[in-house]
C-alpha cells in the first residue's frame, strides 16, 4: 500500500502531484481523475489507486492492477501546443525514471509503451477531451509474473525482476512525476525536437521489420521512423510509406 506520507514528502516540489489524491482501491483512475476534472481539480493534479478493479489499457484492454504490485495512477493535465507530441513525450519520461533502476535495462516501443529487457513494464493510456488530457500510467513494480496483462499476451516484466526484492512505490513514482515535469517544460520552451531525438535513442522499434495491427488490419514493412506527432512511419513492402497514427507493433520475424 502507498505511504501517502512518505509520497507527498519524496514528490516535494513537483509542480506535477501538488496536488495528490490517494486512493486504497478504485475503478480506473481515468474514471476518477475525469471526475476531479470535471469538478475543476487543477493541472498537475495527480490521481493514485493502491489497486484498480476496472483498469483500463489501450484499444480496450483491460489493465490488471493488483494491491501493491505497481503504481496506478493519472496525470490531469490542460492542453497546451506540446499535447500533440504526449505519446511520445510521456513515453520518454517514464522511460527515462525507470532507467534510474540501478540495473535496468529500459526501452520505448511505439506507440508508448515502456520495455524492461523486451517486456512490458510500463504502459500508457492518454484520453482527452478539447481542454484536458489525462495522462493513464501503469507500471509494473512488483507484480507476480503469473498474472499478465492479458493471458494470450506477451509476458510482462516487473522492475523488481532487476533489484531481485519488493522496491518501495514512492520513489518511482517521484521520480516519474519529476521526469513528466522535466520534460513537459522541455517541450514548452523547445517544441518536439529533444523528445523526437530521445525517443528515437531509447527506441527498440526503429529500423526491424514490423507488423502493425490496426483494428481492421495488419500491415508489414520496415519501421523507418517517427514523425513529430508521435505517428510511425511504415515502408510496405510494396515501397508505399504509410503513417500510421494508432495501433499495436509486433515486431516480425526477418525474412
Ligand atoms: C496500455 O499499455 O494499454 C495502457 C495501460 C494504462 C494503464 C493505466 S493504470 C492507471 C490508469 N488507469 C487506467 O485504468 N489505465 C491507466
């Protein structure tokens, strides 16, 4: 269970979890941080399940999210220029936390997920409406790998996995808070450029081959890149570059 406490005191002076508000259990923190929203909770107000029992992950999966194994929580931000690059933006900053780990090794996948030795350890859920965007993040700290995401998918990571022992939530999710607000102003003062250039560092997905699957199809090609807006740029095989905005890769073998 979060230390409420121990979390305002590591959390500090981050323009980002001001305002904190803790839960034990919770639905989804979407649901919850839409609410806040609603009822005129301010940006940077951050919204923290112990457990959810309704979370909610990309394209209508559900995101399992027991007691203590990670953090759940959202992010209520007001749009700005920089929202139209928050994929890619958030997916670096939380990348970027985790690599703090001492001994992990952390990568981004388009469109935002976050890898711990090739498997999922974090993902992200942005949902927005014209004024506001709630930034959806889950990371698995501490989670069984017995209970995965979804069963017929990937097995998933855990961080603790690296420290081979339970890591206390507090900290990571300090340091995530800090790394969105960190580069929230990079974006503010720069644009996307430094975001495009880190993502493209911590990318695993750039230059292999890779299958797309989109809700009514599959494409294949070669991930060549990523535009400014956080879509990929796909060369079919057939020569064609497409962009594609959404979707989930899964990287095809050579050949
Ligand atoms: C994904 O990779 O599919 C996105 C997963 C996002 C999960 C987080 S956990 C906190 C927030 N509340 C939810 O219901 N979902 C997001």
């Amino acid at each position: 269970m979060l230390d409420e406490a121990r979390l305002r005191r590591e959390v500090g002076e981050s323009s980002l979890g001001a305002r904190l508000v803790c839960l034990p259990t919770t639905g989804s923190t979407q649901d919850e941080a839409r609410r806040l929203a609603r009822s005129g909770a301010p940006h940077g107000t951050v919204v923290v399940a112990g457990e959810q029992t309704a979370g909610r992950g990309r394209l209508g999966r559900r995101w399992i999210s027991p007691a203590g194994a990670g953090l759940w929580f959202t992010v209520i931000l007001q749009k700005g220029p920089e929202s139209s690059f928050l994929p890619l933006l958030s997916g670096v900053a939380v990348a970027e936390a985790l690599r703090e780990v001492p001994g992990a090794s952390v990568h981004v996948k388009w469109p935002n997920d976050v890898l711990l030795d090739g498997r999922k350890v974090a993902g992200i859920l942005i949902e927005a409406d014209s004024t506001t965007a709630l930034l959806g993040i889950g990371v698995n700290v501490n989670l069984d790998q017995n209970s995965a995401l979804e069963p017929w998918r990937d097995p998933v990571a855990s961080l603790h996995e690296v420290s081979g022992a339970p890591l206390p939530l507090e900290p990571i999710l300090a340091r995530i808070l800090h790394s969105l607000d960190e580069w929230l102003r990079l974006a503010r003062e720069e644009g996307p450029a430094p975001i495009i250039m880190r993502w493209r560092e911590l990318a695993s997905t750039l230059g292999r081959r890779a299958r797309i699957v989109l809700p009514r199809a599959v494409l294949e090609g070669v991930a060549e890149g990523i535009d400014e807006t956080g879509a990929l740029l796909l060369r079919m095989d057939g020569g064609e570059q497409r962009r594609i905005a959404a979707g989930d890769v899964i990287e095809a073998p050579r050949g």
